[in-house]
C-alpha cells in the first residue's frame, strides 16, 4: 500500500495546507499567508479544494438533483484531488514554489467519516497524496463559525450543512450536528497526521502572527519567531 | 498511513482469499449493510469482442422464462459520470489516477442506485463488465494494486463470474472485423508509440495477461470465447442453472 501521506517528499519546494470547518476563517489566514510569503520573494501558488474542471460538471449535475451519495461524494472528491495533485500540486513542488492548499485530504478524512464512510478506507483511498510540510487547522466552536457566515449573510450550502444526511431540515440545526461531527473527526486527525492546531477564537491579526510564527520554521523568512511555543501548546 | 490502517487491510483485503459472494470484498460501505440480501449478482467479463453482451442478452431471455426477474448493468452507464467520462476521454486530459477515481465514482453511484437495490429486492442482476475490467486497465497502466483492491473493497463479490477469454490474435480480427481500433481501446494514452496496430496488440496482450492473473484471486469461471455463441451459452445456461437450482 502506498504511504505518501505519512512519508515526507522530497520535492524542493513546500506544501502549507489550511484547514477548517466553515467559518473558521482558514481562507482569509490562507490569503494573508500567501502575500506575506510573496513579499518575502516565494513563488507563491494557491489551489482549493473541489475545483478542478474535470469532475465540476459531474458535482454540479449530482448536488443539483442531490444525487450524490456519501460513496460518491467521497470518490468525486477524491478525483478532483487526484487530478489537482498531478496538475496543479506536484509540478510546483518540483519547481520549488510554495503550495498553499486550501482544505486537504484531511477534509475528505473528516467530512466522509461524518457522511458514514468507512474511516479507514478514505485514509487509504487518499494514500496517494503529498504530505504537507505544514497543516495549519483552524479549530472553531460551531457558534463561533455560525455566527461568522451569519454575519456574512451567506446562505448555507445542502452539503457543507450536511442536509443530505436528513438529521434536521432547519439547515442551521444541521449545520450544527453536522458540522460538530466533522469536529470530532478533526480531532482525532490532529494526533494522527500531526496537525498543528490553531485557535480561530482570536482576532486575524493574533492569529496571522502564529500562522507566521509555525510557518517559520519550514520556510527560509526574514520573519522572527516572537514566541517559543509548540503548536501542540496552540490548542483552544 | 498509520500502522494499524496497513494491519486490518491485511485482514480485511480482498487479496486475503476470503471472498464471500454476495458480500463486501473488503471494507464494506458502513451505512449500507446487504447482509441476508436475496438476490443474485452474475458478471460477465472480457476484453473487447468477445460478445460480452450478446451472451448478457440471451442469458436475461432465458431467466425470465425461467421466471427469474434480471436487472442489467453495465461499465461506466450511470447518468451521474456519463458526462464527465465522455468529456474526459475526448479531450485526452485523464491521467492514470483520475480515470481509475472517475470509473470507481460511477461505478459506486451504479452499485447503491442500481445493484444493491435490485440484490435487495432478490433479482438476478447480470453485469456487463465488472470491477476486473477497471482493474485490469489500472493495472496496465502501473497504478499500486493493493491500492486498487482498496478502492474497490466496496464492491460486492458476485456470486458467479464468467470471464469470456480469447487469445489476442482472434480479438484483432474481431475488432477490425466490426468497428475498427480505437484510441483508449488501443492503450494510445500508455504511449508505446505511433503505430495503433502494434499499440492495439502489446495493450490487449497486458490486458489479457491481468485478466489471467486475476482468474484465481478472484474466483472465475473461465470460459473459451472463441467457439460459437451458441456454444459458450450452453456453457453459461448450465453453471446458471446448476448454481441457481442446484
């Protein structure tokens, strides 16, 4: 069986990989992540999660009828992220530039646990991806997270509110047994990949500065480490 | 990886030998639990042209005057991934990984939509074309086998599979003898050159050969295609027969 995810590469550049429940703030740390990286002088590349061509036609077709089952949310994923990986992942890595993922295979482990996949064969079916150099996991209370895309006014999307699970048909109730689920799950990825846990309670400013602080130790900055802290002392 | 994750898909795997028929291969799909399911699952193996589909047809005609009721089902049909696949092989863009993911995805939306139901509600579903051919393809292409039977774990061993062989001299001439060679079905993408015969040949070969090599793994019932269709149906009626009203 392949072990990449639990293998360091070997490419010259770095992959950081943000990621989160909804809400959690992760793309906005991600956005500040990458311009302080390509003011240092990094080449700098951004791909997120669910976007390749190939397979948005087919998420598109399935989430409009709510066709997808969690099998099939879990494989298309899967797709996207493999067809990503070769094409957008890997070529910069072995130029030497600087991956910014936003959400990972970690989000697959967490969201198709919670859908009711099978934990261990999502962990296998994702074997073939890179390992980060460095995952940054914005952890969140779902309050705070709901009261965030409140404010935002957005409408909760079907299947980041897990109404396809049928637990609630308020989607904010689900959303939040939902989500809180893919919390649990989260947790159990922190110790098992090495996730370095970020309060997302405190403000963007407090937070950028620990995102630096970790980033710091993988990549060559002119960014002094204010603090000595561990990642594992970051817990909320 | 963790160390235990690599432990239980020793245990659990496929290529453990401990195929139940009618049941997951390997880790089964949690919320969908098909145990004491009453129906049958029949597959029909084989490369190209060697009539897969006209033995499907009168296997299904002779089960429903026998009273049997049959589903039919077949490689890459579901209307989730029938777009995409479409797309995705007109525009030569797959790599090895995504083809192998985009087939597993339509063949999961297939299984839960199509073949458990049917199993459930105790009809005969007969398969044109089953996992073997995705693994046989993915296995040509160099993709990590143990990986493969992983993704495929979720596949529910068929009860009978028949894998209709030929040798890759009659298959040419099948082939060119109806609609010709085409680009994927010639292994183009492996890019063993610019010649679609010799391309055609060394691809169908390997086929061949991962066919053979998972004839015992996986349990099949090997029939020689080469003889008339009326022939290699007798051959399946009687094994149908025997292990239906044995």
């Amino acid at each position: 069986m392949l072990n990449n995810l639990t293998k360091s590469h070997e490419y010259p550049g770095k992959l950081l990989v943000v990621e989160g429940i909804d809400g959690s703030g992760k793309t906005t740390q991600l956005g500040l992540l990458a311009k302080w990286l390509a003011a240092e002088g990094h080449k700098v590349f951004v791909t997120e999660w669910n976007s390749s061509a190939l397979v948005k036609a087919a998420t598109k077709t399935g989430k409009k009828k709510n066709a997808l089952t969690p099998m099939t949310f879990s494989l298309l994923h899967a797709t996207d992220f493999a067809d990503r990986l070769l094409y957008n992942i890997i070529p910069p890595l072995k130029a030497g530039m600087i991956v910014l993922a936003d959400r990972y295979a970690y989000t697959a482990f967490a969201r198709d646990a919670t859908r009711g996949v099978d934990r261990q064969w999502v962990r296998e079916l994702y074997s073939f991806a890179v390992r980060p150099d460095v995952t940054l996991y914005f952890r969140v209370p779902i309050d705070v997270s709901l009261d965030r895309l409140m404010a935002r006014r957005v409408k909760l999307k079907f299947y980041e509110a897990g109404m396809d699970m049928g637990w609630s048909a308020n989607p904010i109730e689900s959303f939040r047994l939902f989500q809180g689920k893919v919390l649990d799950e989260y947790d159990r990825l922190v110790e098992e990949f090495g996730l370095n846990v970020v309060s997302a309670v405190g403000s963007i400013t407090e937070q950028q500065r620990v995102v630096r602080d970790l980033v710091a130790r993988h990549i060559h900055t002119t960014h002094v480490v204010e603090s000595a802290e561990t990642p594992d002392e970051q817990h909320v | 990886m963790s160390n235990t994750s690599e432990a239980d898909a020793v245990i659990d795997g496929p290529t453990n030998g401990g195929i139940k028929p009618g049941k997951y291969y390997g880790r089964s799909i949690p919320y969908l639990p098909i145990n004491g399911y009453p129906g049958k699952l029949i597959a029909v193996e084989g490369t190209d042209s060697v009539g897969r589909t006209t033995q499907i047809e009168l296997l299904r005609e002779w089960l429903e005057v026998k009273g049997y009721g049959v589903v039919e089902t077949g490689w890459t049909r579901s209307p989730l991934m029938q777009p995409t696949i479409e797309l995705a092989k007109s525009s030569n863009t797959l790599n090895k990984l995504t083809f192998v993911l985009l087939y597993a995805t339509d063949f999961a939306d297939r299984l839960e939509k199509e073949i458990i139901p049917a199993l459930k509600a105790g009809f005969v579903v007969l398969t044109d074309r089953y996992i073997f051919t995705a693994l046989a393809r993915a296995g040509v292409r160099g993709v990590d086998r143990a990986w493969l039977r992983n993704l495929y774990g979720f596949a529910i061993a068929p009860h009978l599979v028949f894998y209709l062989k030929v040798d890759v001299d009659t298959l040419i001439g099948r082939v060119l003898g109806s609609r010709g060679m085409d680009f994927w079905e010639s292994g183009m993408d492996l890019k063993h050159g610019d010649d679609i015969y010799d391309s055609f040949r060394a691809y169908q070969q390997k086929l061949l050969r991962e066919y053979t090599s998972m004839a015992d793994e996986f349990h099949f019932r090997t029939l020689d295609a080469r003889r008339s269709i009326d022939k290699i149906q007798d051959e399946l009626r009687r094994q149908v027969q025997a292990f239906l009203e044995p």
